[in-house]
C-alpha cells in the first residue's frame, strides 16, 4: 500500500486535532504537522513536501485559496478543503 505524508492546516484547534483523530484510522497517512495559518502552512509545504493538505478555506490573514495561489507548482500537494462553512462544501 502507498504511504502518504499529511499536513493539516485550519485556525480552530479543536478542527485540527478532531482531523488528526479521524486520520489516525487510515495507516497509509502519517500526519507530519498541524498549522493554524497559511504562513505557517506555506512554510511547512515548503521545508517538508507533504504529499496532501487538509486546508480551511476560510483563515485570518490569508484564506486557503489565496495561498495555494502563492505555492509554486513543483512543490504543490494534493488540497483537499475542510471547512464548516455551508457555502464552500460540495
């Protein structure tokens, strides 16, 4: 089975570690860090090339669209959006 690398990245902690929790069910994805802002999160992408992000949509300062926006190609992951707002959810 393929091993994944996760970060997830959302300003609530209580989101973050209920994400973490859950995760922690599927052994093919070892969770590399948290980050509660997209600076943060930039960063991290950066220095340790996760394979996937759980990226909020909505976040102070910077929201998750805006910062993949910033991340160049060659280093991007997977993005898969967690929010709880009803009007970003597919």
């Amino acid at each position: 089975m393929t091993q994944y690398t996760a970060l997830i990245v959302d300003d609530e902690p209580l989101a973050r570690e209920g994400l973490a929790l859950r995760l922690q069910d599927f052994k093919h994805i070892e969770v590399l860090g948290q980050c509660r802002n997209a600076r943060e999160a930039q960063t991290f992408i950066e220095e340790k090339t996760p394979d996937i992000v759980f990226l909020d949509v909505q976040m102070p300062g910077k929201t998750g669209m805006e910062m993949i926006a910033e991340i160049e190609s060659e280093h991007a992951p997977a993005f898969i959006f967690v929010t709880a707002y009803r009007q970003y959810a597919v």
